[in-house]
C-alpha cells in the first residue's frame, strides 16, 4: 500500500471527487460527486451531499472508485467501504491505484448513434476549408472514448475531431478531439475503429457519462421486467 498512500497524501483535503459507486444487482457503478476527507492512510472519508447517497443500495462488498483531478493527470483508486457512517458519510479504505487503461473500460455501454469524424484543422488549410469528413456510426460509448464502424479506413496514427450525436431528447452533439487505438476490417468492408479521447470538456463527458447512465437504467429495467415475466 505504500505507492497508494503516496497518492492519497497528494489528495488535498475537502478536494471534490468523482465517486464510482458499486449497487447491488448492477454491474456498472453509479457516478456522483463527493468531498475527500483525510485520515490516516490508507483510511479516508467520503461525504456527500444531503440525499444524494443511495445508502439502500450501496453493494458494500464491492469496491468504489474514486477519481480526483489534479490539475493535470487525474489520479484513480479503487477503495473498499468499510462503514457506511450515516446517509452522508462513507469511511474508506484504498485497495490499489487504477491505470486510465482500467479507468476507461467504466461507464461503457452498446449504443448506436451517429459520430463524425473530421480532420484537425491545420494552419495550412485555407479559410473555408474544411478538410476530409466522415460519417459513422458508434458501437459502443463511454466518457473516455467510443468503438465506431466507419464505410472508408479513417487515417492511422492521427488525431481527429469526433462529434458525437447523443440521442436524448435534444440530440445534443457532443465533440472530442480523438486518437485511433485500433483499427479493424470487417467482413462486410466496413472499419471498426477504437479511439480514446485525448481532449474533450468536463460537461461533455459528463453528458456523455449521463447517456451511459440513462441506458444502463433502462437495460436494468428490462432485466427486471424479464425476470417477473
């Protein structure tokens, strides 16, 4: 535990964090915002706001993952619960620091919606000028990047500008700047395409996260639909 207590030691005090909640009868964590509190590593506090804690719900013998921005590189832990201490605070223990590798893979649903991907834009390019476009479509999403089907073979080893259309009620769009991780021809002549957001805004991921969310809901209410048919 002595790397992980050098990373809690960085936490500061009263730091807001992103809290990764384990629920019982659901594979993905539930997402909220809560307030660091030290203590003795590897011992710490999480305390959030009035009624925002599921309390009922919390799967204690699975573990949380807590998500802090330092102004640069995030640092992630996953930490088991070792008291739920009212409907407020959570008394926690660190378990291991998590690579954004691990960190990537939470949150990540089945979705198809549309996604176009277009060339970053260079000084060389002429006002007006607005480069290559392609559109696709996503087959699965998550705050910290999609898996997508494109008809042509989008460049390798090149950052690109996604913009992605979340099918909520207003179909907001939703842009990173992006690189490839993989890319993959299928049978049908199509490229499946991994990339990892490199740069994109807080309250886009945080929309995206949320139409994770939403369909993670929804997945949990057929399952329990099914069930009692």
């Amino acid at each position: 535990m002595a790397t992980d207590n050098g990373i809690l030691e960085k936490i500061s005090d009263s730091k807001p964090v992103r809290v990764f909640l384990p629920l019982k009868g659901i594979k993905e964590r539930y997402r909220l915002q809560g307030i660091y509190q030290k203590s003795a590593p590897p011992v710490f506090s999480l305390i959030f706001k009035t009624g925002s804690l599921p309390v009922e719900s919390i799967d204690t013998k699975d573990t949380c993952i807590i998500n802090a921005d330092m102004g640069g590189p995030s640092v992630s832990l996953e930490a088991k619960i070792t008291e739920i201490v009212d409907s407020q605070h959570l008394l926690m223990r660190a378990v291991k620091s998590m690579s954004h590798e691990q960190m990537r893979e939470f949150f990540r649903v089945d979705a198809v919606t549309s996604v176009i991907g277009r060339a970053f834009p260079s000084r060389a390019q002429k006002d007006g000028d607005q480069g290559w476009a392609m559109k696709g479509e996503t087959i699965d999403i998550s705050g910290n990047g999609i898996l997508a089907t494109f008809p042509e073979k989008p460049p390798e080893n090149q950052q690109i500008r996604l913009e992605i259309i979340l099918p909520s009620t207003e179909h907001e769009v939703v842009t990173a700047m992006a690189s490839p991780v993989r890319i993959a021809k299928t049978d049908d002549n199509r490229y499946d395409v991994a990339y990892q957001f490199d740069d994109i805004n807080t309250e886009d991921r945080d929309k995206i996260i949320g139409y994770c969310l939403e369909i993670q809901r929804k997945l949990l209410r057929l399952k329990v639909k099914v069930k009692d048919l």
